[in-house]
C-alpha cells in the first residue's frame, strides 16, 4: 500500500464531493468551513441525493457520501477545514475502492505516524484529523 497515493485520492474525492454539494446548494460564494453552519441553519438538508447520484448524509461534524460503493467520510475539523483524514475515514475508504488492496486499520495508522515523524503530516492541536504539511 502507498499512503501517498490513498491520501491523494481520498482528497480528490472529497473534493468533488464537498464543490458539488456546494454547487447544488448554491454556496459557492460561502467558505467551505461553513457547510456545517449552512447545515445547521438548514440551508442544506440532512441528506439526499446529488445530481452525480451521490448521497450524502450530515452527522455531527462530518458528511458521509456514498457513490457506487465507494464511500467517503468526510471530517470537519474545528476550523471548519475538510481536509482532514484519519486511520478510520482511510480504511473505510480504502475498503470500498479495490484499487487500494485491502490495508488493515492497523497498517493505515502505522503508515500515518510514519509521515507524521517525516513531517509530511501533521495533526493540528485541535483536531484529531490529519492534514498535510503547508509547504513553508
């Protein structure tokens, strides 16, 4: 397994996920960080179903979308960035994309500490999601 490459594309995927639900919500003038708000205010429904066939779900301080079996678990941190991921939100990511082979929790998690030590990762202190390193 190459975490690299799950990263890269479990954010590829979030991304998509996140510009169309901001598409069809018409929040494209709204920062990312306040799709929890925007959610909360019911600007955006708990859940449906997206043009592209995704539905998506809001849960406490996430939103899970599922597209053709493959599901991403999207975290926001407490600044409101989506761009966070954890050993759980990788694995079950990884377990619906064959692409990835199967890489146990264990393995991920490993792979995660060994880039945080290489300072390619981070955790901010007030998150429990990874985000990558900004380059300085």
């Amino acid at each position: 397994m190459k975490i690299e490459l799950l990263i890269t594309a479990y954010l590829d995927a979030v991304g998509d996920c996140i510009s169309e639900l901001l598409d069809v919500y018409s929040c494209k003038d709204a920062p990312v960080h306040d799709l929890l708000g925007a959610w909360r205010e019911r600007r955006i429904p708990t859940s449906g179903k997206l043009p592209s066939g995704r539905a998506f779900a809001f849960h406490d301080q996430g939103c899970r979308f599922v597209h053709r079996g493959m599901v991403v678990e999207v975290g926001f941190t407490p600044d409101g960035r989506c761009d966070g991921f954890d050993a759980p939100r990788l694995d079950e990511f990884s377990a619906t994309n064959p692409q990835f082979g199967r890489p146990t929790s264990t393995e991920i998690a490993a792979a995660l500490k060994e880039l945080e030590h290489l300072r390619v990762v981070e955790l901010p202190s007030n998150s429990t999601l990874y985000v990558l390193r900004r380059l300085q």
